[in-house]
C-alpha cells in the first residue's frame, strides 16, 4: 500500500515495518500534493512529510497562515506535531498540537485512521505529542488565520535578570487570540561574552552598535535579550506603534539599547535561513549538534539563572550558540495531548543551541548533563523538551501522570513495538524493565 505525503524537498520513501503484514507499507514522500483548501479559509490539508517552509508558502498565495510556528520553517509537520512545535508565538496561540484539526495515521498494527477530536480521540491526542510512539502521521488539517503583511519586530536588552523575566511574564499576560493588544511573538535569550552579539538566529543588530554591545556584556558577565513582534497591515503603520509604545511604557530594559525593524511577514518567519545559509558558506552547518531543550518552572527560573547561567556556563566557558529563555502559559496547551510539561501555570523555556567541531561536542555533552544533574539535585522540577532519557525509570519520571495512558496506547496502537525503538522509551530489555 503506498500513500502520497507530501512533501517536494524529501524525496526519501520511508519502511515501516514488513512485519506488520505480508505487504510492508511505504510511505512516498515525492508527492506535491497539497490536499484540500477551504474556501472559507479555516484549514489547509498536508500531508506529514511536508516541510512548515512549505505550508506558509502555499497558504501566503490565499492570504492565509497558521499561526502557531517554530523558529525554523525547515522541518516537517509530522516531526514537530510528533513533539509539541513551539517558539515565541507558543505564549499565545499555544503549541502547534494545539492548532490541529484532524490527522490520517498508519498505526503501528497497519491500519490507516482518521482521528480528531471527534473520533478517534484516543489515538488523535496519544499521537500530538507522542514522539512518533504510535503511528505515522501521513495527513494534518491545520488551523489558519487572515495572513498579516508586515511585522515590527523589536529587539531590548537588559542587564537584571529580575526586569528581564517580570517583563517577559507582563507581556505574555496579554494573551487573547483575538485580543489586538497582545503581541504575537515573544522570545528572550541570553548574550554572554562567549560569542558574538549577532548569532546565527537573524542579523539583526547593526554592526556599528556591535562594540557597545559587546562593551555591554563585558561589564555585566550576561546580558539579556527581549525580542518581541507585532504583526500588522500597511495602513495601520502608525497605529501598531502606538500600541507597541504603550506595551513598552514602565518596562525595565536598558533605554540606550533598543533595536527595531520593520520586515515582511515571511521575511519574519524565515529569520533563521540567513544564519543557516551564513554558517553553510562557513561549512559549519553539518555538524554535531547537542542540543539541550527545558522546561523551567517559573518558582525555579531565579535558581535556574543563578546556579546554571551565572555558575556553570559561564565558568565553563564553552557555550557560544544561542540561549533561550522565555515563558509560556500552560493554559494554552491541551493536557489530553502526550506533550509533557511542568506543573505550574507558568514555565520557561530554556534552550542550549550549541554547535560544535569532531571534538568539542564531548565537552558540550559534559555540560549538558552537569545542567541536568545541577536541576535534578536542586528538585527544579523541570521537563526534557524533545527528551531524551537511558533507562525506563527516567521515562516514566518524565511522563509523570501521563505514563499511565502513554503506556496503554502503546499497547493499543504499536503492541509489536516496532515504531520508533531507538529512543528506548518501551525497550524493556535493555531497561530491565
């Protein structure tokens, strides 16, 4: 059985398993088909294996967009929606499992459903989140909105972390997802005297501002970042200023280093090619890539700055790509989904976006799990972000309340086992479980 997914930049055919029938299922990836687009514009149909890049640039054509994004258009719907999809919109439209109508899965016994909130709701929230666990995502109507044409995009630096994180946590509280006051992007990150105050997410500062910058850093050790974006249409030009103006009235950043510009949507959206394309001239792109993603619970994020920021990375003196640091609101995830995240009503995400050389990503491992460990002895209470765990007991620490349901749909949806092993989340022998 072979079914189309769409997507013209992979052209790969993924096996999932012969052991699933007598015919194996093959999924094809060449196909350009772009499913179904609603006259009245409230959804788009893609197949998994498309590229977000993608999505926009078909929907833009209607004067449509979703609204939920990650800061990397490069990926594939079904790899995000497998994870959670977040970035500095998250804060108000929600994750992008949470902008998703109706998904066509290939389980992991063979069979091909249609499952949404309306049926199938089992397999439709087990699979939002769910780390590819229990089926192939082959098919995603997505949630679309009225396409903006312009952004203000507004860069503040700060030298308190106290103004930084009360700043981010005001602006957020603003979070309707009609309400025109609201920002509609908002990330903070982290600049320290290890790298350059332009990283590979966008040029933005001007070269000119670059030795003040840098002058910045050098006296406090660690400069904080807010980036924050207004979406809006030519003729309201004035009038978003304003509004921007007045989100910014009694914030606590430093008045003498405001950065702004003025892109197109799309240009916004697609931020991070510049870098990507910078750092391939530099042969720099293909390489390891030791990420580390968290979830901070607000009641932490003061230690958090204190013991990992101020303390380890600094001291080690090794981090150079960017670090990201900025809230959501827990309101605006579904909690039926298989995404874990902190207890609380407000966390942060925090991101280690390192690159390194053949040698130097042992040392970035290193620190990646003295961060851990630091969390863990501290009782932080954080959660892994595309996690990655050694033994079943540390899965199940991260699942939490929902191991439980995690553990059943497995055996309903993939009782061989087959989808996604690698990860060792269901591998009871090697886990001695």
């Amino acid at each position: 059985m072979t079914i189309p997914s769409p997507s013209p930049r992979n052209l790969s055919s993924l096996l999932i398993a012969s052991k699933l029938s007598s015919d194996p299922i093959v999924l094809n990836a060449a196909s350009s088909d772009f499913g179904n687009m609603e006259p009245l514009g409230n959804y788009i149909d893609v197949g998994g294996g498309m590229l977000w890049i993608d999505v926009l640039l078909e929907t833009l054509k209607h004067g449509l967009t979703p609204v939920s994004w990650t800061d990397y258009l490069y990926l594939t719907v079904g790899g995000t929606l497998s994870n959670a999809g977040i970035s500095g919109s998250t804060f108000r439209f929600g994750p992008q499992i949470s902008n998703v109508y109706e998904m066509d899965v290939i389980t992991g016994t063979g069979e091909m459903v249609t499952c949404s909130d309306q049926q199938h709701q089992d397999l439709f929230y087990a699979v939002l989140g769910g780390l590819g666990q229990f089926g192939i995502i082959t098919r995603v109507r997505i949630a679309l909105e009225p396409a903006p044409r312009r952004v203000k995009w507004v860069r503040l630096l700060y030298s308190d972390f106290a103004s930084f994180t009360r700043d981010q946590e005001r602006l957020i509280s603003i979070n309707g997802r009609h309400d025109e006051r609201a920002l509609e992007y908002l990330e903070g990150s982290v600049l320290m005297h290890q790298g350059s105050p332009d990283n590979w997410r966008s040029s933005f500062f001007p070269l000119s501002d670059h030795p003040r910058i840098v002058s910045l850093i050098a006296k406090s050790g660690m400069v904080y970042c807010l980036e924050v974006a207004k979406y809006y249409d030519g003729p309201t030009d004035d009038l978003v200023n304003k509004a921007m103006e007045d989100l910014f009235q009694g914030l606590g950043y430093i008045t003498e280093f405001v950065f702004r510009k003025d892109v197109s949507y799309f240009e916004f959206l697609n931020r991070v090619l510049e870098g990507e394309m910078k750092l391939r001239s530099q042969g720099s792109w293909d390489v390891p890539h030791p990420w580390l993603n968290l979830f901070v619970p607000k009641s932490s994020i003061f230690d958090f700055n204190d013991g990992i920021l101020k303390n380890i990375v600094l001291k080690n003196n090794i981090t150079t790509g960017p670090v990201l640091i900025y809230p959501m609101n827990k309101n605006k995830w579904d909690v039926r989904t298989s995404a874990v995240v902190p207890e609380e009503d407000l966390f942060y995400t925090v991101g280690f976006l390192q690159s390194s050389g053949p040698e130097d990503w042992r040392d970035i491992d290193l620190q990646n799990e003295e961060l851990l460990r630091f969390c863990d002895e501290a009782q932080m209470g954080i959660k892994q972000y595309i996690p990655n765990y050694d033994t079943g007991e540390e899965w199940k620490k991260h699942f939490g309340s929902k191991w439980s349901s995690f553990q059943e749909a497995k055996s309903k949806f993939d009782p061989k086992m087959i989808l996604s092993p690698g990860q060792g989340i269901f591998n009871y022998r090697k886990h001695g479980i």
